[in-house]
C-alpha cells in the first residue's frame, strides 16, 4: 500500500515531523516505534559505511607503524621524510596546486559569474563541458597535451614560429601542466562556484551594486567574490587534494611530482608508501576540515532570510 | 517638461511587446505607484528607468537630460529591491555607506552620512549587525537608507514590501511615504496591491498588459475609473449586463430594472444598445429617501460580517449584487429572504 511506504520513508529518513498520511494513520505508539527503527537502521549504515573506509586506513597506519621487528615505531616516517626528493617533489606539487588553483579562481569565477547574470542559456553547455574530465580519462587528455603541445608553434601558412614545443622547457611543462590540472579540477571549481552564486542571488547584488554607481571591477572584487568566497575556498581545497595526488599527468609529461614519486617508492619500498599514504590521507582530512570550519562560519552570513 | 519623462518607450523581448508605447512625466517630488497585474510590464518600465533594460524605443530623460542609453551605474538612481539585495559580506553601516565609497566620499563624511542614514530609519542600534541578523523589515528598512544615502535624483521601488507580513508591510509603507516626503524625493512604487498603491500615492499608474489604462490620484482611480479595468482591478465591483432605455435622460434597464445614471456622453447613445453597468458595494444602501435616483426591489440572499465592513448578497432582478455596510452593534440586519428596497445616486452607476 502506497501510505505504508510513504511512512517508512519518512521514518527511514529520520524525520521527526508529522505527516497526514490519508487513511490508517498509525496511534503515537507505532509511531514512535517507527522511529526509533529509522534511527536504528540509519545508525547501522552508518557503521557499516564507517567500517568500510576505516578499516583501510587503519590497516595502512598499523602497516606503517611495523617497519621494525615486533615494535610500533614511526621509523618509516623518519625514513620517508628523510629522503630530500620527499620534500622537493612534495613541494612542486604544492606550488603546481596554488598555480592551478590561482588560474582555475580567474577562469571560472567570471565566467560563472557571466553566464548566471547574462547567457543563462549556456548554463547547460558549460555544465556539459565542465563534466568532461569525469568522462574522458586523464590519460586521454595527457596524450592530447602532449601531440598538441610537443611541436613547434607557426602562425598558419607562415614560417615564423610563435614559440618552441612547450614540452622541451621545464617552465613550458608546467605551464601544460597547470592547464592539464585546470581541466581535472574544473567539475569541482565550476560546480562548488556556480552553486555559491545561486544561494546569494548575484544577479541582484549586481544591480544592487550597479545602481549604487560601482562598475565591473569594483561589483567582482567587493561584491561577487568576497560572497562566493567559502565556495571558492571548498572548491579549492579539493583541487588541492587532486592536484598532490595525481599520477597520470605528472609521470606523462615528466613532472617530478608528489604523485609519481608516491608511486615509484610504492614499489621499492614496504613501509614508507604506507607512512607517505596516511600522511596524504591526514592532510585530506584537515583540508577537508578547513572546508567545514570555514564554510560552517560562512553559512549563516551567506544564507537568505 | 517634467522632472522624469518616458516618451512612447517601447520593450520588446523578442517579437514579444511588454511595455508599448509608455507615455508619463513625474514631477519632481512626486510618489507615482505602477500598479497591475502579474506580468504586465511594471517592473520591466522600472527596470528600464533603472537602466537594467535598454528601451526598444523611445526616451527617458531625468532632470532635461536623456539617459535613455546610459549605463546604470552613471545614473543617480536608487533602487530597492522585493529581495532586499543586502550585500552579505557587509555589515549595515558599510552597506549603506557603499555608494559613497565608490563615489569617493571621505571616511568622516561617510561616516556622517550613514549616521545620519541610521537614524532616518531608526535603525541606529544596528549599525555592525550583518544582514542576516536582521528581520525583513528591518533589511528593507537598511536597503532604503542605502538606496537614499547616495541622494539619488529618482528613488525606483518594485515591490518593496510584497515579502513581509502585513503588519509590517503597512507600518513600513507609511514610513517609507513619510521619509519620501521629509526628503522631498521623487519615486516610484511598484506593487500590484491595490490598497498600498491607494494608500500612499500622489497618481497610480494603473497598467494591463504593457499599456497604461489610466493615471490620475487614488480619488480619481478609485471613484472615477476609465475602464471596465481599472474599475475591477482598483476596489471590489458589481458588474451587469444592461440596455439603454433612454439615453437622453440616463436611463437603462438591467433585467427589467430602470437604472438611472450621470455617465456623462451617456445622451450620444442610442435606444437599445448593449452596456456593461458597474456599481462599487459600498454605493449602495438601505432605502431611506424615496426621491433619491435609484431606488431598487430586492431580495436579500446572504449577509457576511467581514468586520469593520458587513457585505451582504442582494438579488435585483435575476442579478446578484454585493453591498458594503459598516458595521456597527446598532445594525438591524435584514433577515435572509426578505424584500427589501436599496438605493444608490445616479452618479455611482457607472457604464464603462
Ligand atoms: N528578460 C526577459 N526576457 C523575456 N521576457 C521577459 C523578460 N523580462 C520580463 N519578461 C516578460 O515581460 C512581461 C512583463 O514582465 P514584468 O516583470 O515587467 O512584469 P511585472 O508587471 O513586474 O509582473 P509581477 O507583478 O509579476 O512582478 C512578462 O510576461 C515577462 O515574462
Ligand atoms: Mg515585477
């Protein structure tokens, strides 16, 4: 009967509000007892899907604590930091991180911004575009980078070359580089931005701005950005995540990142990939946690009435 | 010329016509409501005075000047919005000083000015909240002193008040008239209530479907409206099919009940022509003076107390008809069923 489903959805999903259901309304009793089973079967998935992502990383930590004999000890955390390509492949990714993030914040927040204000209809084709990273896989996208990007650049019909294959010099890399990452993170730039510029209704705040004399600049800098600010911030933290961890460009193209270097001690070595993993996994957690902390602060302020 | 004047200005989105043809001129210091029905082209009008919509022709000039294509944000206009449009990230005072910092006022004379602001509006204890400390009515009320603190030259209104609740929603109105007033401001006020356009304009525009159908005071609109529209959209109407009878003495029939009425080019009608006869309820009361013009048999069908106001449902001819009387302890009703006789002036007949 459709009533009974009805009422065990709404017990499933833990609410604690009334709801008429037309015909054998349940006495307060069953009710309640409803409920508790909501709250029971709720908890239990819970667990279960606690359990399943816990019991990894606790293997991995407990892995990583046994690099001696019959001892729990950090000794393969002072091994792996020990080691100086840690910190300068550590450090590249993060610079190669901030760099997309940077270029990622000038490329989508206008452009959110203009199809929200004027070109509603592209909303759909951006949308599509921006998912495309889910779809095609990286390998796909370095291999175009690399056919693209790895010959000389004429002006077409003319000889005169515009610049060198970028391929060839480390700054032309991570410039391609840069531009392969923009790609992998925009589903997460572009949707956590465009969502942020729905909940403060940007399009009145502009008029709001425009009718009180402020031009383009001022409207994105003190107006736009400062309020999509916690949704840039979350999109960024998780571009973050992505970029430290990426193998497939990074080894393609040659860059001495985080993510190879992860990969290739992966299979020298027993008990540092373990310690490397779980120290990736804690920062992931504080970003993570950075994004509710701050965006928790945010919430209300950016929240209409 | 007047202070604000729209010359034929015409909107079209596609091959769509919202606004045709718009004729107004506001003198300064004047409150002008749009008033009309959903999507009849109030706010696409404003928006177009706001500079958010190029006219698709026709002219707008403010003070002699023609800003028909100037950008928003080099007119000095004001505008307050149905959402508020309070910038989150800024606390009241530097919302409302915003316009001023962008017109590079000083921080002393900023400061002062958004004091003063604060004050206009009662808001003073409020200065550091954020938006969404605030009510709706008091964000409406900073939105006003932020939209007054620039001194624009046009305060542009849409639907200021249609999210808060009633309580609110008059005392702010009337707040919004009295400092309007004190500042000696034009506006205009969008809404398409009825009773807040009566109750605090100098004119209303009275729109249907991108055309004005009549402007004038809330007197003139409510007592004597031009069209069988602007009757039935301003107050609350009894409309009828009747005949002329004879039209050099104002007469006309309604199922077989003589009517007379004072509609002025009423004698250039012929004998026999179709109207439409309309009279507001409140017109409308218990015979006492056998001479008066109308005089009218009824029978009563129901009585509802609204009230102040007590309507009760009176049948003439085979037409039911409303009429509005005060409500008062000393009120002897009419029992239900009973024939009794009703009278209203010729004047208050009206053939639109
Ligand atoms: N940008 C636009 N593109 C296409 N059509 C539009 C646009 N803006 C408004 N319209 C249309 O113009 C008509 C008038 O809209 P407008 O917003 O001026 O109505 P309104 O009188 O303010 O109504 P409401 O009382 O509902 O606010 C509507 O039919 C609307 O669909
Ligand atoms: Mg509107």
């Amino acid at each position: 009967m459709a009533s009974k489903g009805l009422r065990k959805v709404v017990a499933m999903s833990d609410t604690s509000f009334d709801i008429s259901v037309d015909q054998g309304e349940p006495d307060k009793k069953t009710r309640s007892l409803l409920r508790i089973g909501g709250r029971f079967w709720s908890w239990v998935w819970f667990i279960l899907g606690a359990i399943y992502f816990l019991v990894p990383l606790f293997a991995t930590l407990r892995h990583s604590l046994r690099m001696e004999r019959d001892v729990l000890g950090f000794k393969a955390y002072e091994r792996a930091f020990e080691d100086p390509s840690f910190l300068e492949t550590f450090l590249l990714s993060n610079a190669l991180a901030v760099a997309t993030i940077l270029c990622s914040t000038l490329l989508i927040v206008p452009t959110a911004y203009w199809i929200r204000l004027r070109l509603p209809q592209a909303r759909r084709i951006a949308e599509f575009i921006t998912l495309l990273p889910f779809v095609i896989p990286a390998i796909i996208l370095v291999f175009g980078l690399i056919r693209t990007y790895s010959t000389h650049f004429t002006i077409p019909f003319t000889d005169i070359e515009l610049f060198q294959p970028l391929t060839t010099t480390k700054f032309g890399t991570y410039a391609l580089i840069t531009a392969g990452y923009m790609v992998l993170a925009m589903p997460y730039m572009y949707r956590s931005v465009d969502t942020g510029m729905r909940v403060v209704d940007i399009r009145t705040l502009t008029e709001a701005a425009q009718s009180l004399g402020a031009g383009w600049f001022t409207i994105i800098t003190q107006v736009i950005l400062p309020n999509v600010r916690s949704a840039l911030l979350s999109g960024a933290l998780l571009t973050f995540a992505i970029v430290v961890g990426e193998v497939t460009l990074a080894s393609f193209l040659g860059v001495d990142a985080f993510g190879p270097y992860l990969f290739l001690i992966g299979q020298h070595k027993a008990y540092e990939p373990a310690a490397l993993s779980f120290v990736t996994f804690l920062m992931t957690w504080f970003a993570m946690g950075m994004i509710q902390f701050v965006t928790g602060g945010q919430g209300q302020a950016t929240g209409a009435h | 010329m007047s202070y604000l004047s729209l010359e034929n200005v015409t909107k079209q989105f596609g091959d769509v016509v919202v606004v045709d043809k718009f004729n107004l001129g506001i003198e300064k210091g004047e409150f002008v409501s749009f008033l009309g029905p959903s999507g009849c082209g109030k706010t696409t009008t404003l928006r177009m005075v706001a500079g958010f919509e190029l006219p698709t022709s026709g002219r707008i000039t403010l003070d002699g000047v023609d800003i028909t294509d100037k950008a928003p944000n080099q007119r000095n206009v004001g505008m307050i919005f149905q959402a508020y449009a309070l910038f989150p990230n800024m606390t009241v005072a530097q919302n409302i000083g915003f316009g001023l910092r962008i017109r590079k006022m000083n921080s002393t004379d900023v400061h002062a000015r958004v004091d003063e602001m604060l004050s206009l509006v009662n808001l003073e204890k409020h200065a550091n909240k954020y938006p969404y400390q605030l009510s709706g009515g008091q964000q409406q009320r900073v939105s006003l002193a932020r939209a007054l603190a620039i001194r624009p030259e046009v305060l542009l209104l849409d639907e200021p008040l249609s999210a808060l609740d009633a309580k609110i929603r008059v005392s702010l109105r009337q707040e919004i008239r009295a400092i309007q007033r004190r500042l000696g401001i034009t506006a205009i006020f969008v809404t398409h209530d009825q009773e807040e356009a009566l109750s605090i304009s100098d004119r209303i525009v009275v729109m249907n479907v991108g055309e004005m159908e009549q402007v004038g005071s809330p007197f003139e609109i409510y007592n004597f409206p031009k069209t069988q529209f602007v009757a039935n959209f301003v107050g609350s109407l009894n409309n009828a099919d009747a005949e002329v009878v004879d039209p050099a003495n104002g007469i006309l029939a309604m199922d077989g009940v003589h009517f007379k009425t004072a509609e002025e080019d009423f004698s250039s009608r012929k004998k026999g022509d179709k109207v439409k006869i309309s009279v507001r309820p409140e017109r409308f009361s218990f015979a006492v003076e056998p001479k008066k013009d109308n005089v009218i048999d009824c029978t009563i069908e129901s009585i509802t107390f609204l009230g102040a106001v007590v309507r009760i449902q009176i049948k003439i001819g085979n037409t039911s008809f409303n009429m509005d009387t005060f409500n008062n302890p000393f009120l002897e009703l009419p029992a239900i069923g009973a024939k009794e006789q009703v009278m209203c002036s010729k004047e208050a007949v009206l053939v639109l």
